[in-house]
C-alpha cells in the first residue's frame, strides 16, 4: 500500500533546515511556513519512503541527534512542570517555551536546533508537518511576549483586583490612567459590560494592539486579559515616574509634594534653618566662617613657635627638618 503524503514530508523535511538561518533570497521560516500541512502530495512506494528516510538519518550526526534528545528532555520536563501535553504540543505552549528560553539567554541557533528537535519528534510520532512547528516559532517573533504574560494572567489576577482598589491620584497628563483603574473596579464589581473599543486603550503596547480586538471584530469587544495586563504594566511604570501617586505613601507620592512652592517656603524656612543650625542671613553665616577660620588659624600660628619640626616664614607653612623623627643609619 503506497504511503501517506505526511510521511514523504516527514522523511524529506530535514528540521535542521529550520537552524540553518536564511537563504540568499528570502528566509527558510518564510518558505516553510508557506507551506500548508495539509496540501496532498503523490502517493510513494514504501521502497521510496524508506530510502528517503535512511539517506535523512545518515546525513544527520550523532551529535545532533544526541542534541535533539536533550533538547526533547528539556521541553518534555517543562510541559510535566506546568501541565501542559508534551506530544502533541500546542503551537502556543512552543511558543512560550521558546520565549522562555530566549529569555534564559539561548542564541537564536540554539532557538533554531530546539525547534528543529521538537519538530523532529513529532514527525516521527506522525502527528505534524514541518510548517507547524516552524509556525511556533514565527508566534514567539511575533507575539511570543504576549503569550508569556497572558501565561502568567490568572496569577495577575490573584494580586491585581486589592492592589487597584489603592486610593490612586493621578498628576496632570494621566488622567486616562486613573480612568482605566475605575473601569477595571466596575468589571470586578460586575457593574459594567465587557470591554469596547471605545474604553481608554491607548497604554497598550503599540505590538499588542493588533491582538487587542476578539476574534468578534464586529461587537467591538476588547481583550480583557490583554487590556488588563497592559493596565498592569502602564500603572507600575505611572508609580515610576510620579504620574499615579498615593498620597499617604512615603515613595510614590506626587512629585510636587516634594517640593515648596514659595508661599510654603516662606512659611517653613525658618523652622528649616532652625534644625540644621544655620543662621536664616547668608551673610551672617559667611560672617561666622570667616571669624572661625581666622580664629583657628591664629591659634595654629600661636602654636608653631614651639614647634621643633614646622614654622611660618613669610606667610608660608615651611618644614625646619626634612624628617620629623630621625633616621637610624642601620635602617
């Protein structure tokens, strides 16, 4: 019986094709992921598709494959970690495991042969064609932050909804922020409808916003998980730089209540000057500097007459002997 398509594709679609970089046209992700997995190809003889195989696996090193057994481990073990299915992968699940390990400081080569590898077992598994994990990795470049964090949403979540309900204030110019925090304390009272496009969402992250929308575009609903997390990182970055504030805390607090406008100073410098001991006249206290140094230095000029080692001659500190403790010649 002639073999399945997918299995000439499997045998013919070498995965280090993938860490292989670019080609002097275009680059190899943009060829493969144009590829449909679906598109039927001629049936092969098994002669065929066991030639084929055998000429893939003699041209790929030993080295490699060993380096696709540990590679296999590595995503294996991660997916156990967080209950996700190893085999079959989610394209989404490649997608943040690659970003996590981009993250963890992994070339893009070692990208390219981790993806390689895992397509390389799914093949054998007759589960995908290569389009589909090379389809994983053109996720992580596009969106590949964004499923990382929408990863990490329910935790948000857990800690999100008690720190918003803080009395926030916003300086002028952040205003829309504060309008955004009310809105989120609507949705979590569930006394408000979802999201639309007409809700401030501006703080979103410019290569976000494409993903902002559902997929029904017609309603005009917004992503509450994407809103809220950009909500999240908009606020923490507004706490940074003064425009939230909390009006009671001592380090976020608004910049202006740092400083004394000048009826306020006029009020508190004299309490200032006060505690640090310094007369309010500028000249005065130049005064007393000035009476202090010449009274320190007419002491030391007192003292230096009975000085066997240093003198004042001609207005000038002069050594009266080169050492001041004598030198034994045995030294």
């Amino acid at each position: 019986m002639a073999a399945r398509s997918h299995d000439v594709a499997a045998s013919a679609g070498d995965p280090g094709a993938v860490a292989g970089g670019a080609s002097r046209g275009r680059p190899i992700l943009a060829d493969l992921t144009s590829v449909r997995p679906d598109d039927a190809l001629p049936a092969f003889a098994p002669a065929e598709v066991d030639a084929a195989r055998r000429y893939r696996d003699a041209s790929r090193a030993a080295s490699t494959r060993a380096k696709y057994a540990a590679d296999w481990r590595a995503f294996s073990a991660w997916c156990r970690a967080r209950g996700h299915a190893a085999l079959p992968a989610h394209p989404g699940v490649v997608a943040v495991f690659l970003f996590a390990e981009a993250d963890r400081g992994c070339a893009p080569s070692t990208l390219g042969r981790v993806l390689a590898a895992l397509g390389h077992h799914h093949r054998l598994a007759g589960l995908v064609a290569p389009a589909i994990a090379c389809r994983a990795y053109e996720r992580l470049e596009t969106r590949g932050h964004l499923d990382a964090m929408l990863a990490r949403y329910s935790t948000l979540r857990q800690y999100l909804p008690a720190f918003l309900a803080l009395p926030f204030q916003a300086a002028p110019g952040s205003e829309t922020l504060l309008g955004a925090i009310e809105i989120l304390r609507a949705l979590d009272a569930g006394t408000r409808g979802p999201l639309t496009k007409h809700d401030p969402h501006g703080f979103v992250q410019a290569d976000w916003r494409a993903h902002l929308i559902t997929d029904d575009k017609a309603s005009g609903e917004l992503d509450r998980a994407i809103w809220e997390i950009s909500l999240a990182l908009a606020v923490r970055a507004a706490l940074r730089a003064g425009g939230l504030f909390l009006a009671q805390s001592r380090d976020h607090v608004s910049f202006w209540n740092l400083i004394y406008d000048k009826p306020k100073w006029q009020t508190a410098r004299e309490q200032a000057y006060q505690r640090l001991d310094l007369p309010i006249d500028g000249q005065a206290f130049l005064g007393r500097l000035i009476a202090e140094f010449d009274r320190a230095a007419r002491a030391a000029e007192r003292g230096m007459s009975g000085n066997r080692f240093a003198e004042i001659r001609d207005g000038r500190l002069r050594l009266k002997r080169r050492d001041a403790m004598a030198i034994p010649r045995a030294a």
